[in-house]
C-alpha cells in the first residue's frame, strides 16, 4: 500500500475504535482513519467514489447491518471500484462457523480475531 492509506474501521465498540485509533497511531505508516459504527454507514461512504478506501477493517456482530450483510452488498457494487479495496473481518469470536463462511466471500482477504496486535497492522499496511 502506499503513503497516506485510508483506512475503513467499521465497528459498534466504541473500546475496540478506540485501540484502533491508539494502535494505528503507534505504527510508522501514516493513515486516515474512518469509523463506522456500522456496516449501513460504511456502505453509505463507500458510494462516494474519491472517499474509497485502501483497506477495510470489518466486524462481524453489529446492528443494524452486520457484517454478513455489509459483505452481500458490498459485493453488489462496481467491481472496478471495489476489487483493489482488500478487507478483513475482524471478531472476537474464534468460531469456526465464521471463519468457514469467510471463504465463501472471494472479496474477504482474511479473518482476524480480536483483539488486533500492532504488529498485524503493520503487516496490513504492507
């Protein structure tokens, strides 16, 4: 990725925003950093072609639209737009349930369980 990457964080935590906001500060790479507190408000931004983002951190259970169903839209739009955009799925949960359904979603580039290390993000950034 290159410098001055925009970073998409879409999670109702607001603990979890918070570290992300911490740890992204503390890696050497600098970001713009986005959050969303659901996967409605992301999609929304998303429809704004000059605010695309480089990478897309997103959480599994939220309200309104979880991540399941911001995945199932977001593979709806143009895919010139969003094929170089890279996401994650990002969980607490260590389910195998989750990270098998991972794999059915071509778009879906890994899945990270919470909470996410510094180390990880550097890798992301890479």
């Amino acid at each position: 990725m290159t410098e001055g990457n925009v970073i998409f964080i879409v999670d109702d935590d607001p603990i979890h925003r918070l570290l992300m906001d911490k740890l992204f500060a503390r890696q050497p790479k600098p970001c713009k950093l986005y959050f969303f507190e659901n996967g409605q408000k992301a999609l929304e931004a998303l429809k704004e072609p000059s605010a695309l983002p480089d990478l897309i951190l997103l959480d599994i259970e939220m309200p309104v639209m979880n991540g399941w169903q911001f995945m199932d839209a977001f593979s709806q739009l143009d895919p010139a737009l969003i094929d170089p955009i890279p996401v994650y799925m990002v969980s607490s949960s260590f389910s195998d349930v989750d990270q098998d359904r991972v794999k059915r979603y071509p778009r879906i580039r890994g899945y990270i369980v919470k909470p996410i290390r510094i180390e990880k993000i550097i890798e992301l950034l890479e």
